[in-house]
DNA sequence: CTGAAAGCGCTAACAA
DNA sequence: TTGTTAGCGCTTTCAG
C-alpha cells in the first residue's frame, strides 16, 4: 500500500546500474546496450516503476500535455469536438488536457493563465471558446504554440482553423431554394446589414452573411423578417424563439435555414408542438453535422463540417509551432471543407 | 517572446526579498507580514509570474488533478457525466482531467498506469468505463484515492456511486403497464435467466433483473421473445435491432422499455422507418435521463438518474479518502435516487 | 517575521 | 557503453 512509487534509483540499484543508465533504458535514448535495456525495462516493469512526470517535467521543461479548452462538454457540437481533437492529439503522442470554460471570459482567462497550466504543464493550446479575441489570447500565452478554432479574425494574430461558414451557410440556402423553397427563413443570432459584417465577425456573423448573400443572389427576400434572432444557439433558445414565432401568427416560411444543429433539432422540436411538419409544411437544414441529427425524426439534413480534416490541420500547425519553439511562425489561417448531407428534414417526395 | 518564465526568484529580487517569503505570501501560507505579502502579490502579478506547478508537485507531491475516466466523450450519457464531473471537481478546488478509453481496456491501462498520470501527478481516479473490475482497478491505483461509478459489484474493493439500475428499471416497467401496455418489450443486451444475474453484475443486467422482476410481479410475460437483444447501447445498434425485428414480422409490443436513453432513441428512429408510431402504436421509455431527450419529436420519457447527487456522493468519497492518506478506509457502495420524467413517447391520449 | 540550506526525481552535458 | 555532476523551481525545515 505504499504510496511512496519506485524511482529511477530504486530501479538503478536493483539492476545494478546507474540511475543514468535507467532513465536512458527506458526512454529509449541512445547510449545503452540492447541487453541492458532488456534487463532494466524488466526490472522496472517488475517493481513498478513508473516516471515521476513532475520531476521530468521540471527538467526539460516539456510535458507533451495539450491543452484543449471548449465553452462545454455537453452540447453535440462539443462533445464532437472534443473526441475528434483528443484523438487526434493522442495519435500524435501527446497527452490531451481538456478544459470547459462554460462560456465564462475570466474562466477562459484563469484557466488559461493561472494556476496549473501556466507556464511549463502544457506545450500547446488548442481552443475553441468564445470571447476568446486573438489578441487577448496572445497576451496570455505569450507565444505558446496555439491553434484557435473558428476564430474569425481577419488579421490572425494566432494560426486558426475555421469552418467553412460563408461557404457552408450559402449551400445550404441554395439547396433550400432548390427544393423549391421561396421564403427561406434564418435562424441565428440577429438580423444583420451589410455594413453589420464588417467588424468583428464571428462564425455565426459569417454564416449569416452567406446566407444573405445566396438570398440576394437569388432574388429572394431578406429582411428583418427573415431572420428569427435566438438568444444563443442551443435547442432552448430555438423552441423559444420559434414559439414566439408562431404565437404571433402562422409562421411565414417554407424553408428554414438554422445556422448551428442545435437550433435546428429546437426548431423542429418547436414547430411539431405547433403542428408544423417538417419537410411537408418546411424544410429544414442545420450546420455543423453533429451526430444526433441521423437519429431525429425526421433526420436532419445539415452541412456536415469535415471534423477530421480539422483535426488534421490543428495537429499539423500546433506541431509546426512546436517545432519552432524560439523563432515564431507567422500565424496562418485555413478553412477546413464540408459535405451536405441530405436526410428527411428537406425531403420533397 | 520570452517563453521562460519568471521564477520565485525573479520576485524576489525585484521585491528585495528571499525566494522563501515570496513562496509563503503567494500560498498565503503564515509566517508572512501583510505588508510584505501584499508587496510580493503585487509585484508578482505585474511581472506575469505563475508558478511552476512541477516544481510544487515534485516537491509537495501534491498536484490537485483529479483523472476522470470515461469510455468515450461523444455519447450523451457521457456528455453529461463529464460536464456534472468535472463541474464538481472544480467546484471543489480541484483541477479534472479528462480521458477517455474508447472502451479499450489496454488503453484503460495504459491510460490509468502509464506514462503522465501514474504515480504522483494525480490526487485521486473517478471512472466510468467498461472493463474495469474493482480489482484491475485497485491493482493499477495501489490505494490512490478512487471512485467507480456505476461500478456494480458485490463485495466493492473500489468505493463506488451507482445508478439505481434495478429500481429505476421497475419503476419503468411498473409506468408501461399502468399505461396499460400489455406486450412490453425490453431492448438491452440479451435475454437473461434467473441464474445469469448471479455472477459479475453489470448496470444492464441489474436493469433487465428490474425489469424482469416487474414483469413477473405484474404477471406479465418475460421469455426470449420478450428481449430485443443489441450488440452494444448506442442508438445504431437499437437501430439494427429493431430493423431486424420488424423484417421478421410486425413487432408484438405495444410497450418498450429500453436500458438507455441512447438505444431508446434508436428505436424510436426505426420504428419511424416503418410507419409504427411513438406513442399510439408502442410506447416507449428509456433510462438515464440524457438532457437530448426533450427535443426528439416524440419527447422521450425517461427514468432521471440524479446526477447532482452523484457528483455530490463521488466527491464527497474522495475528499474522505484523500484526507485519510495512510489509513485507508473501507469502501462503500452508494446509490443514486432518480425520477421518472413523463414525456410525449409514452403518453395515452 | 524572515531567510539559508537541502533536496524532491529526473535528465543534459560531460567524463570515464 | 556507462557513470558522475549539476541543477530544473519549488517548499520543508530550521536557524536567525
């Protein structure tokens, strides 16, 4: 019941070797005979031995530990996320460390900063918060390898990979109007102007963007009564505003474009209290391409992000960084693709 | 661009004092004038100093990590155990860190043992994950402080908080038949005698003993055709289960109990493949209360475990015995209390 | 209340 | 190929 683990002396003195000898054994470094690494990685394994990380650590300064830092685990969209990214950096053979910030700014900044990953623990960050401004971001990490996803900034001050948003929000409008669609609503943050995009722009400003775009070049409407303006993008906030929506009469549309899963799996949880059907009465289309969507019914059809290309792209930059460590890499920025992916919720039959 | 941080010493330097009564002001540890500490704080925040947490580990042998270990991170069940989790954990003044085994038993090992969270750098283990007897675990964790959870065996080594599998899965039974559900069906891993709930319990057999034991006492049939057997709790695999069901003739139930919410919403989902309708053709209910749940079309009833509770119980368990370092105390065996949530899949009308 | 000394367990650099 | 030396940054102990 010792608590007291075996150290690398321990080991040493077992095998008849020096501590040296033993740490080189079983790191696999150069500089020891085949026959004695057998014998010690034996004798370690024997014992129980196991690396005091805080003493390495504390040593070379490197801990393999990424930091991941999402607003919150229990959301589609995140707990998405959160697998592929941990895998990915688990492929890569560091260690992921994941954090929730639950959408606070001054979380984001102590779990950032303070504490237990300030300096040495961890050797990259990986985020995907909001009020996370690249600049704010900088300042705290000072030049830590880091990759921000989805940070819309048009001047990177931190590499990013971002989401196909314009790109993903246009198709999916198209493909409403395609199905024959002609008052194409929009469920998102807020009804927006041309010259609202300007500054500072965010996935969801983005997203709209497009889909105005595609409704303009269309030749469709888009007005104030357009967008269905939601207080935040989870299911709640949709069944609210749709039900606000229907309240002060029949809702005006025969396609609906919701800008995230969640508020599209709300929308039709909402509009089916109402009555509505969806695809027969309006067809919907979410983004993001969560998992839950295959399993409603109807099914989602959503613009489905390519979660791995994402993970391959962060992996590749924040190792390049890594690898840099000393003379920093410009930051860069890359948008990832997607697929539509098309199921009950826009059939037309 | 710096990236070596300032030491304790760089404090106290720029504060004219010794590296000793800087150490003490930030960890307000006595022995310090409030005058010096409030200088040291001071000037330690305007230089950016954070402090080196492999040092503290290596030295106090304390890091304030708590490891949680769950099979996988995108699955709803688990999507909110590692937000109520890890919430708790930080909440108590911990820092979580999450992994996940993708229900690999060697990466479970490895995960528990090896590499970054062996012996020190972990002040206690709570886990969730298949493959995990109490014994493997104690063998691994040599007395660390640990919490299983849902872990149901019958003389724990492990203290463990469990879900009210047996009970809650009569209550569902009890609920189908007084909604007048006759032919009730269970979908959960395979059809179970008497004598199979005898050796190594798990959460789905203690569920299908509730269930069975309610159908008995109700009078009802329990036989092989009674089980819908799937090959693992996701919603897929209800899915193929149920598909193969109704290929092989129109189901017989008029009633569903499903072990988890996920297989539950599978269900529905086939069932909706062929036109049998949720609620007025079968009614279903599943078990554990995934908040996903109430934004299916239909609404899914459920029984609610009460996860706060068991944050609560897992915390309180590891407080115990990280105070009790040295001594160890017995483990115990806790279990969570849980609702029915009435919704839309099982209603009468 | 403050500080000097020692060492946690490991590994980079060098010496043998 | 192996071993020795030194020190990462912090905190415990004990002396001032």
């Amino acid at each position: 019941m010792k608590r007291s683990a075996a150290t690398l002396k321990d080991v040493a003195s077992a095998a008849g070797v020096s501590a040296m000898t033993v740490s080189k054994a079983l790191r696999n470094a150069p500089g020891v005979s085949d026959k004695t690494r057998e014998r010690v990685l034996a004798i370690a394994q024997n014992i129980g031995y196991e690396t005091n990380v805080s003493a390495s650590v504390l040593k070379t300064g490197r801990s393999g530990i990424i930091q991941i830092i999402v607003n919150e685990y229990d959301i589609p969209f995140y707990a998405k996320l959160i697998d592929v990214m941990s895998s990915a950096v688990v492929a890569n053979g560091f260690t992921p460390f994941l954090q929730q910030t639950k959408y606070s700014k001054s979380t984001l900044q102590s779990t950032l900063s303070s504490s237990l990953f300030s300096g040495v623990l961890s050797d990259g960050v990986i985020a995907h918060a909001s009020g996370l401004s690249g600049d704010l971001f900088e300042k705290i990490i000072h030049g830590k390898p880091a990759v921000l996803i989805d940070s819309c900034e048009e001047q990177p001050v931190v590499s990013s990979v971002v989401f196909p948003n314009e790109e993903g929000a246009r198709a999916a409008v198209q493909y409403l109007a395609e199905r024959g669609c002609r008052n194409i609503g929009l469920i998102g943050p807020s009804y927006l102007e041309k010259q609202d995009f300007l500054h500072s722009p965010s996935p969801m400003k983005l997203r709209m963007r497009g889909a105005r775009a595609a409704l303009l070049d269309l030749g469709l409407p888009y007005d104030e009564s357009t967008v269905v303006a939601v207080e935040g993008m989870s299911e709640e906030h949709a069944i609210d505003s749709v039900h606000e929506l229907v309240r002060n009469g029949r809702i005006p549309f025969d396609g609906l474009f919701c800008l995230n899963d969640s508020t599209a799996i709300g929308a039709i949880r909402a509009l089916a209290d109402h009555g509505i059907r969806v695809p027969e009465d309006v067809k919907v289309i979410g983004f993001d391409g969560v998992r839950e969507g295959r399993f409603h019914v109807p099914s989602l059809t959503t613009i489905n992000v390519d979660m791995d290309q994402l993970a391959r792209l962060v992996m590749l930059s924040l190792k390049q960084q890594i690898d840099h460590e000393g003379d920093p890499l410009p930051a860069t920025k890359t948008t990832i693709g997607f697929t539509l992916i098309e199921r009950e919720s826009t059939q037309t039959r």
